[in-house]
C-alpha cells in the first residue's frame, strides 16, 4: 500500500513506499528520485553568507568624506614637499584600519554560526540505510534516527519507538519531548532516547535551523555609548570642514597679498600648509585610535580571566548595563539534573527497593532523570529482569518485573506520581500529597511503585499495569544550581542592576531555582500569557522577575521591550533558543557550554562558565568607559580651540599661527603621549549616560580659553611689530602648549605618583623640543625674543587660572560624583 503523509510533501516528486506485510519499514527515495530533488535545488545546502561582505566593510570605512579629506591633505603635503607636515597621516591610516578590523571580526564570528553540527546524515534509501553528508540530504529523504542523533532536516515522523527529543537548544524547555507518529522534529534538535524514522518536508533555507542561523546573522555591531558620541562628532566635523576650509584657504592666501599675488608668486604654497594645518587640527584622529587601544587592552585584560571578548566595545557595554536578562539552564545552573533525596510516602517500601532504583539508573534505556540514580544505587549485575517497558513521555513513566526470589521480586514503576498512582488506592491520597507540595516548591518528582505480580504485555505493544501497586517512596530531582550564582546576582543588585530570569522551563521550577539563588520572586509568570504589545510586556515584565515557558521569539521581543523602557539590556544564554535574544541585547553574554551558535552572536563567552567572571568584566568595562570619558576632554578641546582659531584667524586674514608638524608636537605632548597612559590607569567610578555632553561641557569652553589666549599673543605680536612669522608661530605653539598642559593637570586629579610622573615628563618635552636644535630645527621653532616670552608667559598664566575655575564649576556643578569616586570625567 501506499500511504500520503499530511503537509509533508510527499508525493509531489514521486512517492515513499510503506511496506505493510511486515511492519512500518520504509523504503525511502530511490537514486533517480534523489537526481530529481538535487537538479530542483531541494537539497539541505543553505546559504552561508553574513550580510556584509569584506569589500562592503573596507569601502564603509574608507571612502568616506572624512577620509578623503584627510587623504587630500597628507598628498597635497607631500606634493609640495613637506613631508615632515604629514605626520597626522599615520593616525588617519591606523583608525581607518581600526575600524575594518573590528567589523571584519564580527563579521567573521557570524560566518562561523551554526546550529547543525553534525557531520553526517543517516538516510533511508532504496531499501537501505546509508550515511550522507547534511548537505545531500534531500526532500522528501526518509531521516533514521537513533539516540546520539542531530536532527539534520525538519521533518514528520512517521516511525516511532520511545522516540524523545531534546529541543531544549531551540526552545529553551529542557524536558525531552516525545515524538509520535505524525509529530513534527525540527533540525537542530537532538535524539535522546529511542528510535524513529521522519520524512523530511523542510531543507536548506526554509528549514528551521537555517532560518534561526540566517536571522542571527543579520550583521550588527555592538551599540557603544563612546563609539556612537565620537561618531556624532566626527559627522559634526565632517559637516563643518568645508566651510571651514573655505574661510581659512581664502584667509591664507589674502594674507599673502591675495590670490592673484599669491598664485603668481608661488607663495600660495605657504597659505595652503596654513590651511592644511588648521583643517587637520579639527579633526582628533588620535581619540578614535586611543578609544580602540584602551577597549583592545581592557580585552586582554579580561582574556587573562578566561573571558573572550568578541568584539572590543564590548567592554564598554557591560559597564552600561542596568538589566540582567539570565536564562536558568546553563547559566544559573549546570544544564543537568541531579538526584536531590527520598521521601516517605506513608507506607513501609518493600525489601529491594534500592536495587530496584539501581537497575533503573544502569538501564541502557534511562532518560536523563533516571540516569541520575546510578550515583546513588548501585545496580550489582544481579537482576535479570522478565520483563520491562522504557520511558515514554506519553506514559510519563518506566517499569520493570524480577521473578520471585531475587531481591526485588515484583512489578516497580517509576514515574509521574500522577500517571502511576490512581487516588482512589488507599495508599495512594498521602503519596500524591506530598508529591505536590514538593512539584510545588520546584522539585521534579517522581513515584518508585511496587506490586507483586508481574508485567502483562501484549503484541509487544500494550502494556497492562498490575492493578495492587502501592508507592513505596518518593525521589526528588533539581538542577545542579551554579556554586557563584548567588554571590554574582548579590553583586548586581549592590550595583543597581536589576534582574530577570527567564525559561522555557515551568514557572514554578524556575522560580524554586531563583530561589535558591537569592532572588525574590512571586512564584513565576506563564509567559505563554505575555501580551504581544511591546509596551504591555515591558510593563509585565516590570511587575515580574520570574518567567517561564518563554519562546525563542518572546525571548527577543522581551528583550526589545525592555530596551524601549530606557534598559540597557545585557542577556546571558547557552542554548540555540538564546541566540536572537542575545544578538537582540546590548551585551550577549554565552556561557562556556554554549551551542556554537550562541558563542558566535554573542559578545563576550564565559570561557571557563564561571558567572562570577561577571563582575570583573563590569570593574573593567567602568575603568575603559571612565578613563576614555577622561581622555575625550583632551581631545575635544583641541578640536574645539582648532575650529576657533581656523574660523577667528580665517576671517581677520591673518596667517594661521601654526605648522601642521608644531601641531603635531603640542598634540603629542599635552595629549596622545599622556592619553596613551590615562586610559589605561584603575578608574572605579559607576558609569552616568551622557558621556558626550559631559565631555562636550568641558572640552568646548576649555578650547574656547586656549583660542583666547592664542589670538592674544597674536594680537600682541602684530601691535609690537617687530617679531617674525616664525616667532610668532613658536610665542603660539607656547602658549597653546602650557595652558593644554594645565587642562592635563585638572583632567588628572587626583594625582598619584604615576600621573605626576607622566605630567612632569611632558613639561619636560616641551622643554627639549623648544630648546635641543635637531629638535628645534625639525618642528621649525624659533626662540621669541624676552619681550614675546614674558607676554607669553602671562596670556598662559592667565588661560590656566581660567582652566582651573572652569574645572572646578564643571566638577562641582555638572558631575559632582567624580569627587566620591576619584574621578574627574
């Protein structure tokens, strides 16, 4: 005969035979059959491509306006020969090379997603079972599954014996589930006991495993509070360089007589080194580049701990987080069920109920929570049973007979007390009692049942319990509960963090796990009672700190409701079913044990799956964030005196006071040299959002002091008369040199022995460079005469005194918690 298996396909490229003379054996596709499906595409091959290729990555960070410009300048240098003028040219390089790097790290972990790992496929095939790559699986092919087996296709079972099923890795339930006939498994999913055959109805990309791989991976870059305010600048720049450029280019070359004297002389090519160099004072490469060092040694850092950081913001986000998003298995526990004890049932349990428990756990049969008895009962080889019947998820129990006069003579059950005991037995209503309260509290319960008589089975198919079965105990099973869960969650909430637990498991289990871990619950929320409106789940979830029987999707979406409150969401997971969860959140967190396609979308792994990593990785992420904070405000007020000066000297026409290499020297010194060290010193303070208008409220008013005081001493040398072009440049560069020097020295406090080191050697540079010839000669200085000094002098004491008071209003009025926790950001 024939048979036609409903939504399965079958049929619609020739037909699956079904031998009935001697059982359900199937013959399975024949070899043209195969040819047919293979030349229509209907193979298991799916594609294997993130969203952004290597050349998409590279022209995103390179051909960009702002790159251009720069580009422009450090060539139109070099033309005109002044080579020692282009030194910014190797910082533009480093961060453009900075910024393909990191994407194409996380570019190359997505392409690495899985979520079939096997390497083979067993197929039914003209008769015969034989073994394919997972690629060559086709519609329609008959899957033989057997217990180790990864589910290669979706399909529909047609063939079942005792035929279980972990889903646990797509949909976070961590009970096997049964499979019937007709019943649909799903690729990616794994036999954990019993025996079966499927139809496959779904390959390549409709399949379920492809779909979940292809959505992950969606490329995205982990969202970073310093990456986004440094970019909001960058685009501000970008927008202002050309109007800028155009005020400072004509400004340069009317201040060589103007432009038709200029062109005809050749000294255009000064007023285009003035204009290079006002152009590339705006822009602060060195920030980008001393972001992506700090994060790169904060990684190394944590890579000693045992915990990888997949992409480098990475440690900037944890910092940020104040929601906790936990899934209970694998991260508040083990992933494995332990023996918990034994409990009283009312009733005296017969002689040979321990061997009888021993036998169970030794059954090659077992599931996973009868296994766990082994370590407990020993089985000593000496039962040989009659008969007996392997767990079914449909029975939701196992048995066994032994013949009279072994130790454990008689029929024993072992199973749900609520399928194996029937409440109108006498024995039974305390048994089933305190089975509840105990399922109640958290702890899987089962019955170990005795009878004297023995199993009655017929046609090797229906199994008759003995009807005079009475409980003799009762076994509890819980999850291994991590040892460093509860000190880690304690930390969290010291912190401010808040917490939630979420499950595909039951409420009330997850909720007894919660527990036991410190957190306060109310029993758990059946999330299969979420509201689908986003803003109506945030305020469940508001209500609740506990959630069960969540889906791989309500994961996701409770993690997107929870970002439109405000939260910045940091989710830990091992399983497949955390996969969109964890790419959804600010921070995905994988532990040790994860499917290697939650390792690949998630930002930081647990190497060694200690939770108690955890708290190291925030302490550093708040030493990156705080430090970096502190170093913007260096950066940015040379940006914004920068822009000053180039729009104030452009329109007075004045030439700009400056060479693009006595830039880089000032830069060097009162900023890239003592960064370098800054962003990589201890910083304890708890992060504040805002970084960039916190950093923006000093930087522009300190650079606003430094442009003062630069257009002052110009003033000055022009009223005088008799200092030279490259005097003035140097009574400049001075000047600008000692009051950045100063915003070193507030932007430090509280000093240490270190940073007292490190301003010290800066002074001490600035003193060599101005004074030692080669030096001198290189960046074009020229010792202004005592007149220019002391007028220098005095226009710096002045810019420093007003440093000092903008500091202490900023500190005192805009961030008064950097005087509690030593810091100055």
């Amino acid at each position: 005969m024939t048979s036609r298996i409903p939504g399965s396909g079958i049929g619609e490229l020739g037909q699956t035979t079904i031998r009935a003379a001697d059982g359900p054996d199937r013959i399975g596709l024949s070899a043209a059959d195969v040819a047919v499906r293979v030349k229509g595409g209907l193979t298991n091959d799916a594609p294997d491509q993130s969203s952004r290729s290597l050349w998409e990555i590279f022209r995103a960070n390179v051909f960009t306006l702002f790159n251009a410009i720069v580009a422009g300048s450090f060539v139109l240098l070099l033309i005109l020969g002044q080579w020692r003028d282009a030194l910014f040219g190797f910082a533009a390089v480093g961060n453009a090379l900075i910024g393909v790097v990191q994407e194409y790290r996380a570019k190359k972990s997505l392409d690495r997603l899985a979520v079939l790992n096997a390497p083979r496929s067993r197929v039914l095939r003209d008769g015969v079972v034989q073994d394919v790559d997972v690629q060559e699986v086709v519609k329609d092919d008959v899957l033989v599954l057997r217990a180790g087996d990864q589910v290669t296709a979706d399909a529909v079972v047609v063939q079942a014996s005792g035929l279980e099923v972990d889903e646990s890795l797509l949909t976070g339930e961590s009970e096997p589930v049964g499979k019937d006939v007709g019943a649909e498994v799903l690729s990616g999913s794994s036999v954990v006991s019993g025996q079966g055959r499927a139809v496959v109805t779904r390959v390549g990309a409709e399949s379920f495993a492809s779909k979940l791989t292809a959505e992950a991976k969606r490329f995205s870059l982990v969202h970073s509070e310093i990456r986004q305010g440094l970019n909001q600048v960058l685009r501000w720049i970008t927008l202002a360089l050309l109007p800028v450029m155009a005020i400072v280019i004509n400004g340069q070359m009317q201040s060589q007589g103007g432009w038709q004297v200029a062109i005809t002389t050749g000294t255009w090519r000064i007023g285009a080194v003035g204009a290079v160099a006002s152009v590339i004072a705006m822009i602060p490469l060195g920030l980008v580049l001393m972001t992506s060092v700090a994060f790169a040694v904060g990684a190394v850092r944590l890579a000693r701990q045992k915990v990888l950081i997949q992409e480098l913001a990475a440690v900037e986000g944890l910092a940020r987080v104040d929601m906790l998003c936990l899934d209970k298995t694998g991260t508040l526990t083990v992933g494995k069920i332990v023996f918990d004890a034994v409990h009283d049932t009312g009733n005296t349990p017969p002689a040979g109920w321990k061997q009888a428990l021993g036998w169970f756990g030794a059954d090659p049969n077992a599931n996973a929570t009868a296994r766990c008895l082994s370590a407990d009962f020993r089985d000593e080889g000496s039962l040989r049973p009659l008969s007996s019947v392997p767990f079914s998820s449909a029975r939701k129990w196992s048995a066994v007979s032994f013949s009279d006069g072994t130790p454990a003579a008689g029929t024993w059950l072992l199973g749900a007390p609520e399928m194996v005991l029937d409440p109108k037995q006498p024995d039974a209503g305390r048994a089933l009692e305190t089975a509840a309260v105990l399922a109640a509290s958290g702890l899987r319960t089962l019955v170990l049942a005795h009878a004297p008589g023995a199993l009655l089975i017929r046609d090797d198919v229906e199994v008759e319990l003995p009807t005079d079965h009475a409980p003799a105990v009762l076994l509890t099973f819980q999850e291994k509960v991590r040892p460093d869960a509860a000190q880690t969650l304690s930390y969290f909430k010291e912190q401010g963090v808040e917490v939630k637990i979420i499950s595909g498991d039951d409420p009330r289990t997850v909720a007894a796990v919660a527990r036991k871990v410190g957190v306060t619950t109310d029993g758990g929320f059946d999330a299969r009672q979420l509201p689908d409106d986003q803003e109506e789940m945030a305020e469940v979830m508001d209500r609740h700190t506990v959630f069960g029987r969540v889906t791989p999707a309500q994961k996701k979406d409770m993690v997107r409701a929870l970002q439109r409150r405000g939260h910045v969401v940091a989710m830990t997971g091992d399983g497949v079913n955390d996969a969109l969860a964890l790419k959804e959140a600010d921070i995905g967190i994988a532990m040790d044990s994860a499917a290697a396609a939650t390792k690949a979308v998630s930002r930081l792994v647990l190497l060694d799956g200690r939770f108690d990593r955890l708290p190291g990785v925030v302490a550093e992420g708040r030493r990156v964030i705080a430090n970096i904070e502190r170093v913007s405000m260096l950066f940015l007020a040379k940006t914004a005196y920068a822009v000053i000066i180039s729009i104030t000297f452009g329109a007075l026409l004045w030439d700009f006071p400056f060479l693009p290499r006595q830039l880089s020297a000032t830069d060097g010194i009162t900023i890239g040299i003592p960064a370098f060290f800054l962003a990589l010193m201890p910083n304890a303070r708890r992060y504040r959002s805002g970084f960039l208008k916190r950093s923006l409220s000093f930087a522009v008013p300190a650079g606003l002091i430094i442009a003062l005081a630069v257009l002052t001493i110009n003033t000055y040398s022009l009223w005088e008369g008799s200092s030279t072009i490259a005097e003035r440049r140097t009574a400049s560069a001075l000047v600008l040199a000692l009051i950045a020097l100063w915003v070193l020295v507030v932007l430090s406090r509280p000093l240490n022995r270190w940073r007292v080191l490190i301003i010290a050697g800066m002074w001490a540079a600035l003193g060599f460079v101005l004074v030692v010839p080669p030096l001198r000669d290189f960046f074009d200085f020229t010792m202004p005469g005592w007149n220019h000094l002391a007028a220098s002098a005095v226009v710096a004491l002045a810019g420093a005194v007003a440093v000092e008071v903008l500091f202490r209003y900023h500190r005192q009025r805009l961030n008064p918690d950097a005087l509690e926790h030593g810091s100055v950001s």
